[in-house]
C-alpha cells in the first residue's frame, strides 16, 4: 500500500506504478523480439543517472546470436538456465576495469582524474561500486520502455569472464533477461521494509 500522499511525489502516480511500485522481476517473457533500437533508447535515457566523478563504468553485451546464448547459458546455474535460453534477448552487464582511459572526456574539468586510479585495485573496486549503481538505472529504463527485466547473479562468474572477456578489460556482474513479460511471469511480491525501519534521524 501506497502512504505517501500523491501530492508529495512529482513523478504522476502511473509512471511510479511502472518503474516501481507495480514492477517486478520477470521470469517468463513472450516471443516478441527486443529491437536494437529499443536498447538505444534505454541507454540514451539512463545514462543521465549519475555516479562518483562521472564515471561511466557500465559496458552492455547484448547477447543475441544462438552461439552465444548457448554459451551464456552453460553459465547460469540451474534455475537460471531456461528461463535464459528462453528469454527473446538478455545481456550481460559488466564494468570496465579500465573506465578512466574516458575520464577526460567525461570528467574534462579535472585533466588529473585519470591519475587518481592507477592503483588497479582501487580502480577495479571503483569500476564495480558506479557499475552497479548505472545498472539500477538500466532495469528503470528498461521498464520505462514497457518491458520487464529479469535481473541475475546466479551464474559462474570467472567462467563467464573467461568467455566473454578473455581480455581481463571488463567483469561480468549482472545477467538481466529482457522482453515482454508472459504468462506466469511473476513470483508473489516479497515484503519491503517499513520506512520506520530504514530511515533514521540524527
């Protein structure tokens, strides 16, 4: 149940049903296909989000050819197997271990960040840390569009990086399945906890 006054909230009431209080995670899709165009849509929306120093860490590996989705799929661990195999598109989401080659032109007022990160570590931490952040903002957007995500970590992965990112350049952190959501879609809504228990003041 909603407790917030509606008008308390800018965004209209339909708009925070689909990116949030009636959206789930998806787990059956229909047939119809993801276009290329829709990803692009997505991206140009929920690359706005922001991160630390502007860091644009989030690299999206669509996986589409029948190679690679079987691939992909000997990856997953069981139960994220078919649901894989069936979905009409689903990517990889990884960071780029080495994001800071780009922090000159994303983050031009500060000619030195680059610097900051040249212990390997740190970077990689700092990769992962704005990765995950962008990547909460591609499941809004990908809801925003009118389709569902199905977002998961269950899989292998150093196999998977193996596969995908033979390099070392990029890690794999999230698999999300994306489409039109189909029958039997969804799991009954898990409990959230109460503001109460979350928020404090100080």
């Amino acid at each position: 149940m909603n407790s917030v006054q509606p008008d308390l909230l800018t965004l209209a009431a339909d708009a925070g049903d689909l990116l949030f209080r009636e959206a789930r995670t998806a787990n059956a899709f229909t047939d119809e296909p993801v276009t290329d165009e829709q990803i692009r849509a997505i991206y140009e929306l929920v690359k706005y989000g922001p991160t630390s120093m502007n860091q644009q860490p989030l690299r999206i590996v669509l996986v589409r050819s029948p190679e690679a989705r079987a691939r992909l799929v000997t990856h997953m661990i069981d139960n994220n197997k078919p649901k894989t195999a069936a979905a009409p598109l689903s990517a990889i989401l990884a960071a780029d271990l080495n994001f800071h080659e780009h922090l000159p032109t994303v983050f031009p007022h500060a000619p030195e960040a680059k610097d900051y990160f040249a212990d390997a570590d740190y970077r990689a931490e700092s990769a992962r840390f704005n990765a995950l952040i962008q990547i909460g903002y591609f499941i809004l957007g990908v809801r925003a569009a009118g389709l569902a995500a199905g977002p998961m970590n269950g899989f292998d992965g150093a196999g998977l990086d193996e596969d995908f990112f033979p390099g070392g350049e990029y890690t794999g952190l999230v698999v999300v399945n994306i489409g039109k959501p189909g029958p039997n879609a969804w799991f009954p809504r898990s409990p959230r906890l109460a503001y109460e228990e979350v928020v404090s003041t100080v």
